[in-house]
C-alpha cells in the first residue's frame, strides 16, 4: 500500500521509494494544474501567447478550444490527486489511470502540437509511473 493516504497511517508506507513516487505523482499533478490556468485563464494573455508563440487574433479565436482542452488537463490533475489521497487500491487504481492518460495525451501531444510537451509532460510521468510502480 502507498497512497498518501496510507503514508498517514502505516509506518510500512514511510519507505523513501513510497514517499519520493507521492512526490512525483503530486509534482505531475501541479503541472497539470498550471496547464489548466494557462489554457482556461491565462490563455489571451501577451505572456503566455508569446510563450506559445501565437498571435492575439488566434488566441481570440481558439479559447473556446484551448480551454476545453484545459479541462480535460483539470481531470488529469484530479485523478492524480484523488490518488494521492484516497485509500487503496482505489488511490493506487487512480494515480496508475491519471499516470498513463497524462502520458498518452502527451505523447499525441509531441506528435501533432509540440516536441516540447514530452519532456514538460511525458517524461515526468513517465518518471513518477516508474516510481510508483516500484513503491507499489
């Protein structure tokens, strides 16, 4: 067992390996946090269009689809967070779903929008399934 949730109650769960992949898992979490303010507040925004490198009228036109797409960052997170504190299995059950979808979108991330997106999102996923794979 090594949810967060667990990490409270059992000495068992205190294993370093155990308290580094709750880290990584909530690290990934808070990315996807900060991608949902980007994509649902942030987005018109000079500072963040000049950080996707997009124009004030395309950032006009594609809100309604970049926040939708925000939302589903939101879901990520809190799948990832409702892991982190549940009781297992279902918090384990739950950071492996929220683990493999960040990854998946990710990597179609990288193939169809950015390169970038697998070391801000897949690499870091990647990372913390492997960690909680090896906690687990």
């Amino acid at each position: 067992m090594w949810s967060a949730g667990t990490l409270l109650l059992s000495e068992e769960s205190e294993h370093p390996v155990t308290i580094v992949a709750n880290i990584l898992v909530g690290i990934v979490a808070l990315i996807h946090v900060y991608i949902v303010v980007l994509e649902m507040v942030l987005w018109k925004t000079p500072r963040v269009r000049a950080a996707f490198g997009t124009t004030e009228e395309f950032a006009e036109q594609s809100a309604p689809l970049v926040a939708n797409q925000g939302l589903y960052n939101g879901f990520l997170a809190a799948a990832l967070l409702w892991g982190l504190i549940a009781p297992d299995p279902s918090g384990f059950q739950f950071t492996l779903y929220g683990l493999i979808c960040v990854i998946v979108a990710g990597l179609f991330g990288a193939a169809t929008a950015s390169r970038r997106i697998l070391f801000v999102q897949v690499l870091p996923g990647v990372v913390a399934l492997i960690a909680v794979l090896i906690a687990h």
